[in-house]
C-alpha cells in the first residue's frame, strides 16, 4: 500500500483540486533572554540612534542556532550595523534594552552560523523591534 503526504493546514494552489499544497520553506526565528540585546543596543547608540527612531538596516555577523523547529538569533557576534536608511526620527530618548522580533523567518535550508542579516527594519519604540520584510534576506557570513 503507497502512502501519501497528508497536509491537514496545508494551502492549496488556485485550481480546484488535485493543486499541490504549498509547504512552508522557512523557520520562525525568534530571540531568547539570552540572545545578548545589549550588544545590538550599543551597536545602535554608536550610530547615534535614539528612542522612536526607526531605519532600515543589515546587521553582520548574527548567530542562528537551531531549537524547536525554529532558529534562535543572537546578537552576540555583532560587528557591523550599516545604516541604509531613515524611516522616522528619533526623539532623543534612551533606546530600550530588550528586543523583539517581528515577521523574521529564515529559508528552511539555512544551517545554524554565522549570517549577515541584510535589510531589516530596526525600531526603538518600548523596544528594539527587528521586522522584516520583502526585502529581508540572510547572507553567510565569511
């Protein structure tokens, strides 16, 4: 007796029936109390970024380690973080210590390292918000 896949939330492709479904190919990627926000938090106060302010940017090197079916990021190896561009102006204030991530997903073949995470909307509002976005890729670093 063949089996077949059976995907029970799976999406379905515009025709009726026999349509493959399409499969997630991507990880959630989330952060832990451990992920080391305070490294990213200097990186921004270098680049004179305060409270409220939100830019686009690309972070290099961050970590992925593999947990859960997901992938943890850590901002621990952070070296660089290029400014690409202003969104919002900031209103002075102290940039918040804890992260968030917003929308970040990583492609299912990615192995856990070091990568450059290129494009990605950085906010400091209540927290440092990492959000991405149709542009948002991951590059390994080298």
């Amino acid at each position: 007796m063949e089996r077949k896949k059976f995907y029970f939330f799976a999406k379905f492709s515009g025709d009726k029936g026999g349509g493959q479904p399409e499969v997630s190919e991507s990880k959630e990627v989330f952060a832990t109390a451990s992920a080391q926000p305070h490294v990213l938090r200097e990186k921004m106060k270098e680049k004179q970024l305060t409270h409220g302010e939100t830019i686009t940017a690309s972070m290099s090197p961050v970590r992925l380690e593999a947990a859960y079916g997901k992938m943890v990021l850590y901002f621990c190896p952070l070296q660089t973080l290029e400014v690409l561009g202003t969104i919002t102006p900031g209103d002075g204030g102290d940039i918040p210590d804890d992260v968030v991530l917003e929308k970040l997903t990583v492609p299912s073949e990615h192995k856990p390292g070091l990568y450059t995470l290129k494009n990605v909307q950085l906010s400091s509002n209540g927290s440092i918000q990492v959000i991405a976005n149709a542009e948002t890729t991951w590059e390994a670093y080298s």
